[in-house]
C-alpha cells in the first residue's frame, strides 16, 4: 500500500522531492520509509541502481517497440489496401531516377510493404534480445541472497534472465539495436516519401497529395508542397545521428558500469518519439493518395520497351548478350530518324537481324509488357495478386 500511495503522488502531481533526495531511487525509498517506516529501508534489498535503471529501460523498450510495431503495421496495411486497387494501373518504372521499364503502380506499392516487414522483423528481433532480465546482478558482481531470478522473469514479462552480472549491467545492445532498426525503419520512410514528392510535382503528376497532407507558399498560390513527406525525409538524418551518437558513446567505455551509460536514454526517447509522431501521417497520407493512372499512361515512352524487344530475340533463341547489342543498334536508328520504337520498319529491324519478323509489333504493348513479367516477385498482375496474398498471409502470422 505505501508503493501505490507513492505511485498517486507521482501521477497526481503531489510527490514532493527534497534536496537530500539525489535521484528518483532515493526519493521514492526516502517517501516510502516515511510512510511505512523502516521497512521502506528493505525496498533497495540486493538491488543497485545499475540493475534496476537497466530492468527498467528493457521493460520500457519491450512496450515502445510492440506501440511502433502495430503503427507500422497500419501503414503496411494501407499499401496492401491500396495496392488491390491498381494491380492493372500500369507506370512507369524508373532506375537511375531515369525511365527504366513499365511497372503496376501496385508493384511500387507492395516494394515498400516489405521493406516494412523487414523492419519489423528486424524489431521483434530487438526486442527478444531486450527480453533479457539484468535484476539481480547488483552494481556488478551479483548478490550474495538466494533470490528467483526466474521468478522475476515470469513476473516482470521477460524471456530469460542474464547469465553475466559484469554484461548485464552495462549491456546496452539493445538499445543500438533498436535505433538500428528504428533508423532504417525511418530510412525506409525517407525513400517511400522522396518517391512521393517526385510523383506529386506537376512535371510527373502521377499521385497528388490530400489537400490536409500538402501546404501552400506565402509568396506563390500556386505551390501544393509535400511538407509532410519532406519532414519525413529530413528525420532520417535525425535518427541516424542518434545511432552513431550512441555507439560513439560505447566504443571507449571499459566494462560494466559507466555514467557515459546515462546518453543512451535521450537518443532512444527521441527516436522512438519521432517514429511514434510520423508514422500516423504517413499513414494518412498513402491512405488518402488520389492517383492519376492518365498521367502515368502518358508518361510511359517505348524506350522502356527496348528489353522487351530484347526478350523477343532472346525467346528466338538468341543469347541475351547479343540480342541485347542488337536491340541498342535499333534503339540508335530510332533516334537518328527521330522515330518510336514500333515506328521503325521490319526491314530496317531485318537488317540488324534476321530474326525480327511480323510478329514483332507486340511487342510494343505496355500492358503486355507488364503482363510478361509473370515469374514470381514480378510486377505482372497475376504476380502481384500473389504478392497481395503472401503479404495478408505474412501480416496474418504476425498477428497471431
């Protein structure tokens, strides 16, 4: 009763600290020895700072990582939702920031889907190796008392308890783990987002943003800026400065316990705060994308089809490498005469080889070039509505 009496002072805002208290530790023992007496003085029995500011930095980490892994896996869920909608919405696909081949604009979608995953992944993999208990090894040396470690394990929601009290309590790979993850995780953010500013300019107008999710200029009426995005793209560079941050920390402390122990805190909270507070607008925004299927079918060009031309004598039984040399001589002749790909005549394509016959001008299909990249992981519709489910079934084993 005098520990719930303590905790309704801290959250009603009443607990009064006193000069002689020097940390939360002492302060809380100091309260409960006033209110039960001396037997507050046993709260701190085979207990030290060291395992007890480490027990409960895991317990923290364990609750942040399982909040941001339900956030991210809202987002997945709308690119999937969003994704069923434009199995057939066909755009183009860039590498290089350059025109590359047509793409569905779902495959785009489910890309960023498993980059997600991976993250998560990568988080409950944090998160098993935070769920290692350190109380019980004291300031570094353990304690000389019979106690049940595995007793506290059950009871405080830990896997196991560790098995070295000089690691335990200067252990901290779990908090670089997870700003390891959480920084890639941003990064991820970073990239889906840098995609979103390039498809939102006019130039491209492929998407454009809800008007809640994009701001205006104090000088030109016409901008409808990404901010949002932007923001997402600029926190990156945060997060991964907290990583390399903390590990330039580590690198030069002896073992056990060191105060320098005392910055993992500020760049964990950060990070977690940043994640927590973006990943809900992300969110809204890829829910709320309009997309302009007209403005992605007028942007494709059939220079993209130029290795499709290249499977064509591949399928004829030429090796790729020369079918590959031979479709570069046509993609110059189409340029020399200032001519489309399909505009060049089955006798000029002759010339280059013998190969090319009537049946080449379907070839020079968009959709059909899609639709040909039907091997598992393609971006063919038939391969996609595969991907779709293999993402429901890989969110349906998360869950359970």
């Amino acid at each position: 009763s005098g520990l719930e009496t303590v905790l309704a002072e801290w959250e009603s805002g009443t607990f009064v600290l006193v000069p002689e208290d020097e940390d939360i530790h002492t302060a809380v023992e100091r309260r409960l020895t006033e209110l039960v007496g001396a037997a507050g003085g046993k709260l701190h029995t085979v207990r030290s700072r060291n395992d007890q500011i480490a027990t409960d930095f895991r317990l923290w980490v364990m609750r942040a990582i399982d909040e941001l892994d339900e956030r991210i896996s809202l987002l997945q869920g709308v690119l999937v939702d969003q994704a069923v909608g434009h199995i057939h919405t066909v755009m183009p696909g860039y590498t290089h920031l350059q025109p590359a081949q047509p793409i569905t604009l779902a495959h785009w979608l489910m890309s960023f889907f498993w980059m997600l995953a991976r993250d998560r992944e990568r988080l409950a993999g944090a998160r098993q190796r935070t769920a290692v208990l350190p109380l019980g090894s004291g300031a570094l040396a353990g304690t000389p008392l019979a106690i049940d470690r595995q007793m506290l394990v059950d009871a405080l929601g830990f896997n196991s308890y560790s098995h070295n009290s000089l690691d335990a309590v200067s252990d901290r790979d779990f908090v670089v783990e997870t700003l390891f993850a959480l920084a890639l995780t941003n990064t991820h953010l970073s990239r889906l987002a840098e995609d979103v500013v390039i498809y939102s300019n006019p130039l491209f107008g492929y998407i454009t943003l809800n008007d809640r999710y994009s701001t205006g200029s104090s000088l030109m009426p016409q901008k409808r800026n990404a901010d949002p995005m932007e923001l997402a793209r600029g926190k990156a560079g945060r997060l991964i400065g907290h990583l390399t941050g903390l590990l330039t920390t580590l690198k030069g402390l002896p073992s056990t316990y060191n105060k320098d122990l005392q910055e993992d805190k500020e760049s964990l909270f950060d990070a977690v705060d940043t994640l927590n507070k973006l990943l809900p607008v992300v969110t809204a925004i890829m829910q709320t994308l309009q997309v302009n299927p007209d403005r992605m079918r007028a942007a494709l060009d059939e220079e993209m089809l130029a290795t499709d031309l290249a499977d064509y004598l591949v399928h004829k039984g030429l090796p790729f490498r020369q079918a590959h040399h031979i479709v570069g001589g046509v993609v110059r002749l189409a340029a020399s005469q200032k001519l489309r790909l399909s505009q060049v005549p089955l006798d000029s394509l002759r010339e280059l080889s013998d190969l090319f016959d009537a049946d080449v001008s379907g070839v020079f299909d968009f959709d059909q070039s899609v639709a040909r990249r039907a091997a598992p992981g393609g971006t063919a519709p038939q391969a996609v509505q595969a991907q779709i489910e293999a993402a429901r079934d890989w969110m349906q084993g998360r869950a359970v």
